[in-house]
C-alpha cells in the first residue's frame, strides 16, 4: 500500500499546488465539471446554513 493512499484515503487528487486558471485549463473531467458547477451557482444568491452543537 502506497503511504500517501493511506494517508489521504486514496484515490483523491491534490490540487492544492493549483491555481484556479491551472484547474480551468484541465481537459473535460468529472472534476472540471464539479468545479464549473460550483462557480456557476457560486452567484446564484445567498446560501443559509447553520451549525449545530450541543
């Protein structure tokens, strides 16, 4: 078993070495899809959330 699988879980990409332009310019993946849906609702308004604890 590779230590950084265990580590990280496996099977995750680290993307955080990348700019938001590096990520943009990745060929048509399952991530860049995410990504695009995120920024696209990004400005669809408010977003209400709350935190609960006890």
């Amino acid at each position: 078993m590779d230590s950084a699988e265990g580590e990280y879980g496996g099977g995750l990409l680290d993307v955080s070495g990348w700019s938001l332009s590096d990520l943009d310019g990745l060929p048509s993946t399952p991530l860049t899809s995410a990504l695009r849906r995120l920024v696209d609702e990004a400005g669809s308004g408010p977003v209400a959330g709350f935190q609960s604890a006890l």
